[in-house]
C-alpha cells in the first residue's frame, strides 16, 4: 500500500501550516479562548477561502470530494495549531450526516452554507445516563399533526453555543437502550422551547447543555429513515473519532517539538539537558509512540470510509483506544520534561496537555475503547 501523500495534500498543510504560524499563535489562541465566543469568525472565514470546510462533501453537492485521508492532514494541523474553531463538530460529525443520509433539499439548503462558513452545526447526542453509550437515547420525539415534538436533555453537547443548528437525536419507537426507535432531526438554535447553558471546557474550547421542551420540527426535519438513526450515529461518531485520532498525533508531535527545544536550550550543571541520556531515552519514547499513533490514525482514516460497520468498528476503536494510551505517556512526559512551568497557563505545553485530555474522553475514553475492542475480539 502506497503511504505517500499526494502533492495537493502536502500543500493543504503547508497552507494551514503557514496559517497558523503567521495568524494563529499562542498568545492570540489563548486570548480568543478567554474572550466570547471563544473563536475566531475570521479564521472560520479562511477556512471556508482555504476550500477546508467544503473538503470532505461530492462535487455534486458543491464540495471538493475529499477522501478520510484529506480529513486526517487537515485535522493534524488542527492538533498542532490547537486551533478552537468548531471544524469537527460543523464538517466532519454533523456534515456527514448531512452528506450521507439528508435529503436532497437538506443537502442542497446546508451543505453549501457550511462550504461557504456561513453555517455551524453540531450533532447534540449523548445524554446524562447514557455515558459513551450510543444507543442510550431518552429524549423523545412524539408525531403530531405539523410534524414532531421534542422534549428530553443532551449534555457536554462540544460546539453547541457556536451552532445555528442542531442535529438532535430521539426517540421515536421502542425503549431507551434499544438500538433501534433513534430518529435524527434538524433543529434550529432559535426554535421556540430550545435552551443552552453554555460553560467553557478545560482546554479552552465551548459546549452546553442543551434542553428541548416540545421543540416542535417539521415533517422535512427528519434526517435519513425514521427510527435508523442509531447507524447513522456511528458512522458519523467513528468519523469524528478518526478525526480526533489524527488531531491528536498532530498535538503529540508539536508536544516533542517543543520539548525538544526546551532541551536543547535548558541548561544543568553547565550542559543543556539534551545531553543527559536519561532524557533522551524519554524523547525517543515519546517519539516512537507518536509514529506508532501516527500509524493507527492512518488505520482509522482508511478504516471510517468502510460500509462494513464490523470492520469500521474494530479498527476505530482500536485506534482511539491506542492513541489514548500513547497521548497519556507523551502528554505526561512533555509536563515532567518541562517541570513545574510545564502545567502554567504561559506555557504552550499545558494546553497541548489539556487538548490531548479532552481527545481521550471525547468519543469515549480509552477504557471505554478497550472495553469495545475487546466485545468485538470475543465475538469474533
């Protein structure tokens, strides 16, 4: 198999690189995180000239027809410039549902206001009982004669307060633990019955609660077949971990660079601390599983693209369970290397730390994914 990226991908991250070390530094990073509404509407602006926010939609649907792997050099960089812009949440989990199962008029009203940065999305799905499960769905959707309403509460919903819509799973058929009865539908952030209770999170970036009290949507809301929403849900969450995946690999690598050159710089007993032995056995720990879960990004790129949910499943999982590990051994390293400064907020390296935290538990955390892992090797 060919591991080679293609011209036009290595010039999609010198763009974004070059974006990021000429309009998005540390210093102006962290003042966007403290001030509302915790993001750049200019960056979001560049994304969407820079042809990023189109990327992974067909031609047809006015998109640039990129492949997983495109997704995953883009979201490197994300990692590596920390940038807070909601680019998951609104291109690759919501934008897929869109893009995969929406209607045609859905496809052609959304999907174009999202390529252009006019439109945020985000997918409001796990619910506070339900922890990483996804089949886990209380919050209902009762037919009535203009269409549906929806009542029930979504928690730690990542890009809610930036969102003009929502993608709201519910359910219309069957218990609350049954995979099948989850229909999807789109609803407004202005829809008459829908609260947020906004809050920051540890890395900088913003989520809610979100509320719906007899929000009602119309017939025309529904994303996809009613009551199959529950694969419609994977397959845009193992997007979204794939995602992640790569966002972290680009996280661990801009860790071990400016670890590195902390050592190098950093003098005891007269000589810079790169050249006591015992801290270069660390950074070639560090490195060697940065490559490795460089390796099993790829795996779930490769792997999100798959109609065969079986094989999708494993090699996802495994790749976020993987990369977990290896994020806990290169975020913890880095902290020790740099020692005390290394968790203040001044410092770069405490944000790269905490964005590398925040990876693991979305989506499911490492237990979670070994545990998921695991199911599948006894099953098999």
């Amino acid at each position: 198999m060919n591991f080679n990226y293609t011209e036009e991908q290595l010039a999609l991250q010198d763009t974004l690189r070059r974006f990021i070390a000429k309009d998005y530094g540390f210093e102006h990073r962290r003042a966007l995180a403290k001030a509302e509404p915790g993001f750049s509407r200019e960056a979001w602006a560049q994304y969407a000239d820079f042809g990023l926010l189109a990327l992974p939609f067909s031609e047809d649907q006015g998109g640039l027809a990129g492949t997983p792997i495109d997704t995953m050099l883009v979201m490197e960089m994300v990692g590596r410039g920390l940038l807070l812009e909601p680019y998951l949440q609104t291109v690759v989990v919501a934008g897929s549902l869109i893009r995969d199962y929406g209607t045609a008029t859905q496809q052609a009203e959304l999907i174009p206001a999202v390529a252009g940065g006019e439109l945020m999305m985000c997918l409001a799905h796990y619910e506070p009982e339900g922890r990483y499960d996804l089949h886990h769905v209380g919050t209902t959707a009762v037919r009535n004669a203009n269409g549906w309403k929806i009542s029930g509460h979504k928690c730690v919903v990542i890009g809610a307060p930036s969102a003009d819509k929502f993608i709201v799973s519910a359910r219309t058929s069957d218990g609350t633990r049954d995979e099948h009865g989850i229909s999807l539908f789109v609803v407004d952030r202005g829809a008459p019955g829908l609260t947020l209770r906004s809050y920051p999170t540890q890395d900088g970036g913003r989520a809610a609660e979100v509320h719906l009290d007899h929000v009602q949507v119309g017939t025309d809301d529904l994303v996809g077949e009613l009551n199959k929403g529950y694969v419609m849900v994977e397959r845009a969450i193992d997007f979204g971990i794939a995602g992640l995946c790569a966002e972290a690999v680009g996280v661990m690598s801009a860790l071990i660079e400016v670890t590195l050159e902390y050592l190098k710089t950093r003098k005891q007993f007269g000589a810079p601390l790169a050249k006591f032995q015992a801290l270069q056995h660390r950074m070639a720990d560090m490195a060697i599983a940065t490559e490795q879960s460089r390796s099993m990004a790829i795996l779930a790129a490769v792997g999100a693209k798959t109609d065969d949910a079986e094989t999708r499943n494993r090699d996802i999982t495994a790749a976020k369970a993987y990369i977990g590990q290896q994020a806990r051994l290169v975020g913890q390293q880095a902290i020790q290397l740099h020692g005390g400064m290394g968790v203040t907020d001044e410092l770069n390296v405490s944000h790269y730390f905490k964005r590398l935290t925040m990876i693991c538990a979305t989506f499911g955390d490492t237990d979670h994914h070994l545990g998921r892992f695991s199911a599948t090797l006894m099953a098999a």
